[in-house]
C-alpha cells in the first residue's frame, strides 16, 4: 500500500516535470525568430514567472528523486534473487544508476546556467553557448539519457495502467523522440548552420 502511494507521487512529480519539458522545448523552438524568442523571454523572465516555475521544477525534482530513491531501496530488499530469465536486454543496474546521476547533474547544471544568462541578451548567450562542441555534446548526452529515462518511465505507467500494447508503447516512443529532437533541434541549427 505504502509502495503503491510512492509509486504515485513519483509519477505525478513526473507528470509535473513531462509538461514542463513539453512548455520548455515549445519555448525553446521560437529561437528559430529571434524576435518571438526574445518577446517570450521578455515576458517569462520578468515577474515571477521564471522564479515561480523554477521552485515548481525544484519541488519536482525533488520529490521524484527522493520518492524514487526510497522505492529502490523497498524494491532491492524485496528481490533478493535475481530474476532467472529476462524477455528483453537488460541493463546493468549500476549502469542505470550512472545514467540517472548523470541526468540530475545534467538538469543542475542547465538550471544554473540558465540562471548565469545574462537575460537581456539571451539569444546571444544560448547562441554563444552552443558554438562549443563540449557544449553541445554535453547537452546532446543529456537528451540521450533523458530519452531513455522518459521512454522507461512512461512505458512503466502504460502497464501500470494496464496499456502494454505495442500501438501505446509506439505512441511514447514517438512522443519522447520528437520531444527530444524539438530540445536537439535549437543546438543542432546554432552549431552547424548559424555561422
């Protein structure tokens, strides 16, 4: 019952964080007019838009990860024996565990870099960062790691809804991948067409 509880909040957090991700790669895909980009962060970064939207995404956060933690642990005293057989690839816990530290330092670090911006002049600053190559790869890694976090999560609650079939699980992997590729498409295009 407890776990059931947990597992709930965990994914409203992450319903939470899903709209947002959507708001923010929509946001992100008017930087293809500097003028509609620079109107939308005109307004979203005065009053308490940016800052209200920040601590939401911060509470988030830290729900997901501290309800997400204590469910591990329940799950890793439950299961003292491995399964003996798998139906698909199974990935090496500790390679899950490196991927899930490494998406929550990659949300740390965009969040304090977008916080570094200079707001007056962000279509600058977004351009000026995504000219590095360390920048970008970095960046496209996150999106990779966020891919499969998303993918996962989302095909967890189809079957904890009882949706598994093939049709449900097309539909979150085409609306993970063109979320991911709207976020991929604003480094891509300043990286390898702006001049």
């Amino acid at each position: 019952m407890v776990l059931q509880l947990h597992k709930r909040v965990m994914a409203l957090a992450g319903v939470v964080m899903t709209v947002y991700l959507v708001f923010h790669m929509l946001s992100n895909l008017s930087f293809f007019s500097e003028a509609a980009f620079t109107r939308f962060y005109d307004v979203y970064n005065t009053g308490l838009i940016r800052w209200s939207v920040l601590l939401l995404m911060l509470v988030a956060i830290a729900i997901h990860v501290k309800v997400a933690i204590k469910i591990r642990k329940v799950n890793a005293k439950a299961r003292t024996i491995d399964y003996a057989k798998h139906d698909k690839f199974k990935i090496p816990a500790f390679l899950v565990t490196l991927s899930i530290i490494f998406l929550f330092g990659f949300i740390v670090i965009h969040i304090i870099q977008s916080l570094l911006f200079d707001t007056s002049a962000l279509y600058e600053e977004v351009t000026a960062q995504f000219q590095s190559a360390p920048m970008l790869l970095f960046y496209l890694a996150g999106l990779l790691v966020l891919t499969m976090h998303l993918s996962h999560s989302l095909a967890n609650v189809l079957q904890t809804l009882g949706k598994t079939s093939v049709i449900y699980h097309g539909l979150v992997w085409a609306g993970v991948l063109a979320l991911t590729g709207g976020f991929a498409s604003v480094p891509l295009y300043i990286y390898f067409v702006m001049p």
